[in-house]
C-alpha cells in the first residue's frame, strides 16, 4: 500500500493541532479539503482515525499507530531525498579509485586524505592495476578516476598531467657504481637489467630503452615484472639493475640504493576519468586531485 506523504502530513497536523480548523491553517489550506483528505486515508487504509466531536479531535488506536509510523516515514522519506541531494552535488556515494604503484610515493595518500577530510561522506575504493588495464576499465565504467602513467588514453577516457619527476638508476647497495652522486648510463652497458613490464606500461618501457639505446647499448632485459616494489626487489637481490622513476627511492627498500644520471626524459603520472558525462562526484573529486597536485604559485 503506498501512502501519499501529502496525506500524512496532513494527518500529522490534524494529529498535533487536534483541531481541523488550527491544522488547515497550518497548512495554508481550507478546511473541507483537509476533512476530504484525511476521509480518503481512512478509506485507503479500512480504519478510523480520529473521533470527532463538535469541540474535540482525538486519536484512535489505529490514529496513534499511524501517527508513529508516519513520523518514521517522513523522516525517513526526507532523509532519503537529502541524501541523493548530495549525491547529485557530488558530495555522497562510491568512488572507485584505481592507481599504479608508484602513486603511493607521488602524493596519493595524502590527497586520499584530502578527500576523506573534503567528502567524507564518500566511500573510497581502491584497486592497484597498471595503466593498460586502468584505461579500459575507466573506458568500461569499472573505474571512477584513474592515476596512470602517462600512456595515449582510449576514447571514452580523458587525462591530466599530474607529476613529472626523472628517472634514477636503481642499483644493489653492493654494486660497484653504488653511493655515487651521478654516473653515465653508459656505464651499464652490459648489466642484466629488470624492466617493469611492457605489456602493463608500454610508454616506460619505450622511454627506458632509449634512454639506454641513445646512451649506445641494448639492454639485457633479464626480468620484467608488473609492480615497482617488485622491481626493487628483484635488484635488491642482485639479480640486476633498473631505470625507475625518483619516486620509487622514498620506498625505503632495505638493499637498493639510486643514482641520478644525465637525461631530459621524465617520468609522468596522469589522472584519467571517462570522458563521457563525468558524474558530480567523478568532477568534484577530478578538481580536488587537480588543487592538490598543482605547483605551487611562483612568489614575485
């Protein structure tokens, strides 16, 4: 059975005024269509609800479990209408977040903070994937936002820059190169390397080969894996030497240390989203990453 909330709110004033006359005026509305009203909910619901007499309105047993019930209801009704209020403003419901390993040194926690303190109504869900794989769940609606390495996206899906920082040498704290300041990239030549995957970031694998093919080698690319922590690892265990982006040192793994070399390639993170009617809460949380990861303004 559904009940008009216009019916139980005038039930509700008839039921606090115990006047017809007080509770019409309550409501900006003339007596007889207060009277008609609140005779059809009667009917609609087999019971009465009021005795009346000439002086006096009381409730009946069934009128004094409809007026709890209705006051529930109305809450409830006006509970449920603020909040898609605010998911409509983008300030209520899921926000499915993926991002690449390297985001967790590049500023994501912090502005995953930001967010929780800015929406706090907004349920954070996060999935680790590789860019491919971000892409086309952004482009499947799988995702509500992104953070990626910089890679050309599919249509459906849009970018933003967020971070630009260069690349370091990864290498064994007991290799022979470890603890200098710089170093040629030449000087690798021949070194067992470890690559973060093709097939999961096909533009830093490109950039990493030629980096090394414009210093005058190929690289030996003896393992290639899908998470940066697994690349530090890997050269941790000596099992050879990596091109990372600077980021990845603030990891603090026991075993590796980094070295700046001479290039001008630098490693990008993007935010991404669908580019198709981006929802309230897609755009407010776009612009919230967009504040966060802004440059500072250049003082005069």
């Amino acid at each position: 059975m559904d009940l008009e909330p216009r019916l139980l709110r005038y039930f509700i004033a008839v039921a606090q005024e115990r006047n017809f006359s007080r509770a019409a005026q309550r409501l900006h509305i003339s007596q007889p269509p207060l009277s008609y009203a609140i005779r059809q909910l009667e009917i609609q619901l087999g019971a009465r609800l009021f005795e009346r007499s000439s002086r006096h309105v009381a409730l009946t047993d069934a009128g004094r479990v409809l007026y709890g019930e209705a006051l529930s209801l109305l809450r409830q009704g006006e509970e449920v209408g603020r909040l898609v209020r605010r998911a409509e403003a983008g300030l209520q419901g899921r926000l499915r977040i993926g991002f690449v390993g390297s985001m967790l040194y590049r500023g994501l926690p912090d502005l995953l903070a930001a967010l929780r303190a800015e929406l706090p109504d907004v349920e954070q869900v996060l999935a680790e994937r590789n860019s491919h794989d971000q892409l086309e769940a952004l482009r499947c609606g799988e995702l509500d936002l992104g953070f990626i390495h910089a890679n050309p996206p599919p249509e459906g899906v849009s970018a933003r820059d967020l971070v630009a920082e260069p690349f370091v040498v990864c290498l064994p704290d007991t290799h022979r190169l470890a603890g200098q300041r710089s170093l040629r990239l030449a000087d690798l030549a021949g070194e067992d390397f470890v690559f973060f995957a093709q097939a999961a970031s096909p533009s830093y694998y490109e950039t990493v080969l030629s980096l090394c093919v414009a210093a005058g080698f190929h690289p030996a690319v003896r393992h290639e894996v899908r998470h940066w922590l697994s690349v530090a690892a890997l050269v941790a265990s000596g099992l050879g030497v990596s091109i990372v982006p600077a980021c990845l040192a603030r990891a603090g793994l026991a075993g590796t240390c980094y070295v700046a070399f001479e290039h001008q390639a630098r490693s990008v993170c993007q935010i991404a989203w669908p580019s198709l009617a981006p929802t309230s809460l897609q755009a407010t949380a776009l612009q919230a990453a967009l504040r966060h990861f802004a440059p500072p303004p250049v003082r005069a």
